[in-house]
C-alpha cells in the first residue's frame, strides 16, 4: 500500500500549487488506505471529502511538494479525529472514590485491562478496587481475581458458599457493583474499577444489564473497550453501546495484533468520544496512553514520509532565516519594516532577560533589555503602519505633511514621528556599522 502511495506521489509535479487533478489522484489512494485499514467507509467518504476540500483551498506551501502537502492535511486532519495533540487522562471524582465502569463485548479485552488500569493507577499512587460485575461466565471472577492479584490489588468478588466478613451478594450484577463501591468508600479505595459481562455479539439483555450497573453506581468514567481487529464492525458496535449504555472514553485493546488500527478513526468517528488508552498484549504492562499521531501514522502505513515532510519543513525555515540574516548584513536595505520587527523581536526577548543575565558578556545586553518598554514597541508598530510602503522603504521622503498624516494615522504627535525616525536613523547608520566589521547580534539597533 505504502509503494503505491509513494507511487502515486512520484507522478505529481514536484513544486507549485495544488491541482484538482494532482489531489484527486491521491485522495483516490488514501481512500484505498483507509478501506484497507478497515476504517469504515462512510467515514472513509466523508474523511477524503474533508480532505479534498481542505487541499483544494490550501494556502501553497514552498517547503513541500504537492504530494506531500496532500499527506500533511491527510494527516493532520487523521490526528484531529483521533484526538489531537495529546489523548485525555483520566477523569477523577472530586470526592473519591473516582468509579469507573468497563463495557463491551466478550473478549474486547475488558478483565484484562482491568488489571491494566489497577497497575497504571497503583503506580500513581491510587488504591484501586476491582469489582467483578461480570457474573455471566463461571470463571469470569476467578479470572479477575488473577488479574488483581498480579496487579497486587484487592478484588471485591461475590464467592457463594464462603461466609466470610465480606458479604458480598451473588447472582446480581448490579448487586454487586453498588456493594463494590460502598465498600470502597468503607475501606478507603480511592478508585474502583468495575468489570463487566459481556456478549459475543450486541444484545438487549447485556445492553440492560450494563445500563443498570451505570445508573446504580454513577461512574465518572465509562470506558467502552474494543478489539481494535473488529474491523467493519467496530461502528454498529461502538453505536450500540453509546446508545445502550453510553461511555465516556475508548480503550483500543489488541493493538499489538497486525491490525492497522482503522476501528480507531471509525470509533471516533462516529460516537466523537476520546480515545484514552492503547491496550498492547496480554500482560499488564502491556498498556500506554493512547497517542494520536502514530495511530494516525499507523492507519497510513506512512511514517517515513511524514518524516520526509517534518525535514522538509525545517530545512525550509533554516533557509528563510539566513535569507533574513544576509540581508541584515548588508545594512543598506534595513528599512522601517525590519526596524519594526527587530523591535518585535525585542519584545519576545524580554522573557529572555534573565537567561541573557546569566551568560558571560551579555550583562551590557541585559540592562539594555532592562530599559526597553513594551509600550514603546506597540507605539512604533503604530506609527510604522501609518506609513505607506514607500515611506517605510525609504524614509527619505518623509517631509513635513506626511510627518502630519501619519502622526494623525497613529493617535500620536509629529513630535513622537521625529523622535522615531531619528531612532531609525540610529539604528540603520549601527547595522551598517555591523555589516563592515561583520556581524553582531541583529535586535541591538533597535535598542534605545
Ligand atoms: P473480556 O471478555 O472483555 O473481559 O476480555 P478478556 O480480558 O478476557 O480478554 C480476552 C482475550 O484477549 C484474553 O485471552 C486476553 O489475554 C486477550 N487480550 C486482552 N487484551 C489484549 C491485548 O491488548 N493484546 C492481546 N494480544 N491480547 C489481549
Ligand atoms: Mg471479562
């Protein structure tokens, strides 16, 4: 797949702008990519619909070539679904115990990321407690039980037949987690994590079962766990159980499978609920926060090109900035416009100061910086936005009524005009002093 979209791209122009040719060829691919990462296709329509619209307005960037410009929306927009820059957390009660229920189908991964959870928070130093809600199949709890006791947290499970100080009901589910949570109020668990029964497939009894346990308990998280192998199914799925039970966040578990991982975008997609957690393998360590960008890398199968376009990007800024430096250098063509962005620059130094204080030699710098007012930056910025281009360009013609027109253009005084042109004066006759002796920090002409 991956050869194919390097294919597809080698074909397109290489600079320039984007033509509705060049992006319909590749938004065909990435809808072959995304079918074929079993993302499902009605969000497949509406994703490439969103990205061909995106693309043919895109402003044209000089850093990249049209294919990759395609990707980076691609992608930016596959990271926007997912999540963003960074997957939420999770939410804790004001006054614990923070509860959080575990829903979905049998052999999502829910016991095993039960114990998953308990090590991630213990490690944080919480006191979970697992509940086994999932009295459906015999060892359910026993399997819990497992599971807790490798995570090294109390498990609060029904056990027929053992009278013991723990009364726990048996038979009812939601018996069960109510009892849960009131003994982790008692016993001092600032977390409980309640498992579930789940079906093989979506039905009505499980659907009412787990809505009762939600309504009994009110769980500050409802985490809907699922298979990320699913495939096609993932959004009748995820439907069902957002409309049966309602969650509040996804875990994708089984991402350690040859799954690309398409079910994410379909998920969230559909329900728009966050995806918070990856589940890896069947260990408990096994498990991470979920990470947006390399599950948006991971459904294109396409990672080393966006590390392509990343280099790309910055070589691009690198040589903007020495473009920027060389003409500094040559100090003749310093006008009011780089005056005004060398005292721009200035200003987002201030934060600087101390740092500047620490280096050797830069104690002159630093009580220049001391006297410099941020006021004053907004008021040159004022008065150069008065000027015209050709004013700004060549200061020479600024005679006495343009001084009058654009004193009034600023809410200022001819006076302060004078006073600011003078600056300038000193500023450029100081970059030109720099340009023979070769150098210097560019931002000290603007300095008062
Ligand atoms: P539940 O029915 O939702 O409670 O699912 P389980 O926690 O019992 O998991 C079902 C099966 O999937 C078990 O064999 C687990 O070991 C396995 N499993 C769960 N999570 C993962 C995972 O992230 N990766 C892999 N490879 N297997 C998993
Ligand atoms: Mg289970």
């Amino acid at each position: 797949l991956s050869d194919r979209l390097t294919s597809t791209f080698k074909n397109l122009r290489t600079r320039g702008r984007l033509s509705e040719a060049d992006i319909d060829a590749t938004v065909r691919e990435i809808r072959r990519a995304l079918l074929d990462a079993d993302v499902a296709v009605p969000v497949v329509r509406e994703f490439t619909a969103a990205v061909r619209e995106r693309a043919l307005s895109a402003e044209v960037s000089e850093a990249l070539n049209p294919a990759q410009q395609v990707v980076k929306i691609v992608n930016e927009e596959l990271v926007s679904i997912l999540g963003g820059d960074q997957a939420r957390g999770l939410t804790f009660a004001k006054t614990a115990p923070t509860v959080i229920m575990l829903a979905g189908l049998q052999g999502a991964g829910k016991t095993t990321l039960a114990g998953k959870l308990a090590k991630h928070l213990k490690d944080q130093g919480h006191t979970p407690l697992l509940v086994a809600a999932d009295l459906q199949r015999p060892n359910a709890v026993t399997q819990l039980k497992v599971v807790g006791e490798r995570a090294g947290a109390t498990v609060y499970a029904p056990h027929p037949g053992v009278a013991g100080e723990d009364e726990v009901p048996t038979g009812d589910p939601v018996a069960v987690a109510v009892g849960g949570v009131a003994t982790a109020r008692s016993r001092q668990h600032d977390v409980v994590i309640i498992d579930t029964a789940g079906r093989l497939g979506v039905d009505a009894e499980l659907m009412a079962q787990a809505r009762e346990i939600r309504e009994a308990t009110q769980p500050d998280e409802v985490l809907f766990v699922i298979d990320a192998m699913i495939g096609q199914d993932a959004v009748a799925t995820a439907s069902a159980f957002l409309e049966g039970v309602d969650f509040t966040g996804v875990v994708m578990s089984k991402l350690d499978g040859d799954a690309r991982g398409g079910a994410a975008l379909s998920v969230a997609r559909v329900t728009g609920r966050p995806i918070l957690f990856a589940s890896t393998g069947e260990k408990l360590e096994d498990f991470e926060p979920f990470h947006p960008d390399r599950m948006a890398s991971r459904i294109l199968d396409m990672g080393d090109v966006l590390t392509l376009i990343e280099q790309a990007e910055k070589a691009f800024d690198a040589e903007q900035a020495e473009k920027m430096a060389a003409k500094l250098q040559k100090g003749d063509d310093f006008t009011l416009d780089d005056f005004l962005v060398q005292m721009q620059a200035m200003r987002n130094m201030g934060s600087m100061k101390k740092m500047l204080g620490m280096l050797p030699g830069m104690g002159q710098m630093r009580e220049a910086l001391d006297s410099f007012d941020e006021r004053e930056v907004d008021r040159v910025e004022a008065i150069v936005r008065s000027m015209t281009p050709a004013e700004r360009a060549n200061h020479r013609i600024i005679n006495g009524s343009r001084r009058a027109r654009i004193a009034k253009g600023a809410g200022t005084t001819t006076t302060a005009v004078n006073q600011l042109i003078e600056r300038f004066e000193g500023a450029q006759k100081m970059m030109k002093q720099m340009a023979r002796t070769g150098g210097g920090l560019p931002g000290m002409g603007a300095l008062p």
